[in-house]
C-alpha cells in the first residue's frame, strides 16, 4: 500500500478507505463499500445446553441429551456450548449484595458456565467430547477431522468489560449472548437452544400456563413486543437482526427425545425466531 503523508506533515499514512475516516461517522459507515461476511464454518451447527433448564436436572436430563447429540455425531457437525444455571443466580446474588460491579459478576458467571462445559465434555467424552476454550474455534476443522465434539462455556468473553445494562448490575451479555455471538462468527448452519420449554410464549409458562406459544416470530417484531419475559436474552434479538449470516435461531425442548435430531434435520419444531 501507498504511503501518505498529510498535508500538515505531521502523519503518515497507508492509502486506505479508512484512512483517516472517524469510525464512528454514522455516515462514512454508511457509505463503506465492504465485502459480504465469509462463513468459515457453513456445515457446523452450535447447539447451547441451558444451565439452569438442563445441566442443573443432573441424572434426570442429560445423560439422554448426551445420547442424543451422540447419535447424531456421524451426520452433522457440532459445536456445544453450555449455561450457567442455578449456581450463577447464586453467585450473582451474593455479588450483588455485596456492591460488585457488572465486570465482576460476568467474570463469575464465566465461571460456573465452565464448569458446565467441563461437565458436558466429560459425559461426551466416550464419543469424542472434548472442552475448548473460546480461542480454539480456529482448530474446529482439526477436531472434526479427529471424530471430537468440542464442548466450550457460552460465557462471552467480556469478563471485567462487561457493559453496564440499563437497569441493574447483572451481566445483559450472558451465555445466550455469547452462543450466537458464536454462531454468527462461524456462520453456523444452525444455532439451537436447548431448553426445558416448548419454545417461546407470550409470558412464563412455568408461572402462568394460559401463556400462548409463538411457533415463529421475527427479531424485530419480537423486540417490538417488549415481552417482560422472554426464554432467551434479549440481546439475541438484536445479534440475530444485525448479522449478515444467520437467518434464525431454533429454540426446542431438549427433554422431549428426538427434538435435538428434528431440529438438526430441519424439521419444524419449538420456536423459530428469524431475521426481518
């Protein structure tokens, strides 16, 4: 590349539509003409094992999960990550009382999201499982090559620069969050929540079961909404209507059998939620 020097003389640049542009002209963003996203990893599918709706229920839920993903290991490819649960709901309220900042609580909550991910490796283990932290996606064609189904934490990596939510101190960006984060970076084929609900409805069916199911919403109309409770975190919402390479997100209930293999063949089942 050329280089430039200002017309000051002080700077030196190297020619570029950047070059001394403001990234944050909404503007010049505008007007950037940019390549359309690569999918590194158009064939691999992130299926998240909820924390609290799975990993907590021990004995009564995940052996048959575990099961299942392996069943399905010679057809598709996948990338687990898993929930914190329960144990993060502690450690975030004990935090909170003692006046830790948001940075401080994600840091927790990365922590007891590992212990699941360490969890769901060693039950995965007799079929391949094995636990990768977050700067090994680069290696995922060398674990499918091997016959591993790589289990990572769904924690995204803020940790101590975790962004302060509007209201309150506990983490907006948790382990949801960080799963389709993910999926958008690999440009996954298909992002799955596994839950222990149908999907999503119109309130908590497990407070109020007159809640309606919604099979198929999109992002924005469910942002829209402003639901006061949703099944996954909000900021999934605004990932999934800003990538360039999802389409959707499935959410089904991982406690009825076979929901894990329909949803990886395409069936329809659970909620979908689609980009408008």
């Amino acid at each position: 590349m050329t280089l430039i020097r200002e017309r000051d003389g002080k700077r030196l640049h190297i020619k570029s539509k950047l070059m001394g542009e403001s990234l944050v002209s909404r503007s010049f963003i505008d007007e950037l003409s940019i390549a359309p996203q690569k999918r590194l990893f158009p064939d691999v599918n992130i299926l998240k094992i909820g924390g609290q709706s799975i990993c907590d229920r021990g004995a009564r839920a995940l052996p048959a999960i575990i099961e299942e993903i392996a069943a399905n290991k010679n057809d598709h490819k996948m990338l687990i990550t898993t929930g914190g649960g329960t144990r993060s709901r502690h450690i975030y309220a004990i935090g909170l009382e003692l006046g830790m900042p948001t940075g401080v609580l994600a840091k927790f909550g990365n922590s007891i999201s590992e212990q699941n991910a360490l969890l769901v490796s060693m039950l995965l283990a007799p079929f391949g499982g094995i636990k990768i932290g977050h700067d090994e996606v680069v290696k995922l064609t060398s674990y499918f090559v091997q016959g591993c189904i790589p289990v990572m934490h769904g924690m995204p990596p803020y940790d101590y620069f975790a962004i302060p939510p509007a209201k309150g101190r506990i983490p907006a960006h948790r382990t949801d969050v960080g799963t389709i984060i993910m999926a958008d970076l690999i440009g996954a084929r298909k992002c799955i929540f596994i839950k222990d609900e149908k999907g999503l409805y119109t309130g908590d069916p497990k407070k109020n079961p007159d809640e309606g199911f919604i099979p198929e919403i999109g992002a924005r109309a469910l942002i829209e909404k402003d639901q006061d409770d949703l099944i996954i975190e909000r900021p999934c919402l605004e990932i999934l209507q800003n990538s360039e390479v999802l389409e959707s997100i499935i959410i089904i209930n991982g406690l009825e059998a076979g929901n894990i293999t329909r949803a990886l063949n395409g069936d329809r089942i659970g909620t979908v939620i689609y980009k408008e």
